[in-house]
C-alpha cells in the first residue's frame, strides 16, 4: 500500500505539528510549510498527493494558490479556515477545493477527511474512462479522459468541479437533477455545505457558455436540454 505524502499548510507552528502528528500516525508522510511560496516551490519540484491548506497565509492566501494549482492538476485539497463564513466555504469549493474544515477542527476529524477522500479518489481513478473516451450532445463536446471541453469546436477552459458538473448534466440529458443531488455527485456525500454553491457553479457555466441549453427547474434544480428532445 502506498504512503502517500501530505503538504501540510499553514503559519501557525502548532497547528501544523499537531496534524502531522495524526496524520503520521495514521501512516500518512507529511511535509510542512508556513506559506504559499514554500508551497509553490514545492509544488514544482517534489508535488505531494494531498494538500491541507490554511486560507489565511502571509503573502500569498490559500484561495490564490488553490486557484493557480486546479490550472494545472487535480490533486486534492483541503482548505481550512478560522472564518465560518459561507461565502469562504462556497468559494474555496468553486476554486476547486475538495473539502472544508473550520477551525478549531478535530484532528481526528480531518484524518477521516483525508481517508475518505484518498479513498474517493482511488474509486474515481479505478473507474475512470479509457483513454480517448468523449461525449457529444449538440454543440457540446467532453473529452474525458483529458477533461477537456469544447463548444462548437471552441475549447473552454473549465476547473475540475465545472467539469464534474458538466459531464454529469452530459451524461444524462434532459433529466431534472435537484440541487441535492447535483451536490452529492459533483462535491461527494461528505460535503454538507449549502446548494447555493450549486447555483454559483451553474451561473459560472452559463458565462463561459454563454448557449449552454441549462435550463433552471424552478422549485427543484437544473437540467441539460438535449437539441430536438
């Protein structure tokens, strides 16, 4: 079984020691850093499997260094905060974070975080589409095993959650998905956050689309209008 290694993220030293204690403890590698520029620089020369990352950093926050990192891969993120607020919570998961603590957080609850996302994470991967798979509906084009998309031959620039979104509407067209669900499928069961970041998403989609058939089913959610159906 893999040792997999976790970049621990923040500038408070105590924090820091205290969850590289458990997650040592649970068999997990980690490496500590007190900014985003140690970040990065690791990041380009030795990347981890897994980030836990404070928003809160000198110089550059964990929402920038988040947004530069789902530019170019998907490796997961956890993003922790001392702030409770909702808008944090919703725009660090539209940046592309893959879960949200708050702090004061338990450790022992951030060591099941991160098990259950390694573990989502080997079930997408063992699932994952053969190489050179797409989907086409309409003007609308996913490569999937590129995860990238294209709109009347235009490519789209799209984040990881953007995509999910997307190729779940295109995986099942014209069905009305509630809100509920569409966060259970995009965000995974563990995320108990509010559907507005479901909203936040769709709006994203229809600016960089701006034609993208989603239509709004009032009282329930959204679905994806295939041509001629």
């Amino acid at each position: 079984m893999k040792s997999y290694q976790i970049a621990v993220v923040d500038d408070d030293h105590q924090i820091r020691e205290i969850v590289e204690a458990y997650l040592e403890k649970e068999g997990y590698r980690t490496i500590l850093l007190s900014s985003a520029e140690e970040a990065w620089e690791l990041w380009r020369n030795d990347p981890p499997d897994m980030w836990v990352l404070d928003i809160m950093l000198p110089g550059m926050s964990g929402f920038d260094f988040c947004r530069n990192i789902r530019k170019e891969a998907e490796v997961p993120i956890i993003m922790i905060s001392a702030r409770d607020e909702e808008v944090d919570k919703v725009l660090g998961l539209e940046l592309g974070s893959d879960d949200y603590l708050t702090k004061p957080f338990s450790p022992r609850e951030l060591v099941a975080r991160v098990n259950r996302l390694f573990h989502r994470i080997g079930s997408i991967r063992q699932s994952a589409p053969k190489q050179g798979a797409a989907m086409e509906i309409g003007d609308l084009k996913l490569s999937l095993e590129e995860r990238r998309v294209f709109w009347q031959g235009l490519e789209i620039e799209m984040t990881l959650k953007e995509f999910k979104l997307l190729q779940t509407f295109a995986e099942h067209p014209n069905r009305a998905f509630s809100r509920e669900e569409l966060l259970t499928l995009v965000w995974g069961e563990d995320y108990y956050g509010s559907d507005r970041a479901i909203d936040d998403l769709v709006k994203r989609l229809r600016r960089k689309i701006n034609e993208l058939p989603v239509e709004t089913v009032w009282g329930h959610g959204y679905r994806l209008r295939e041509e001629g159906k």
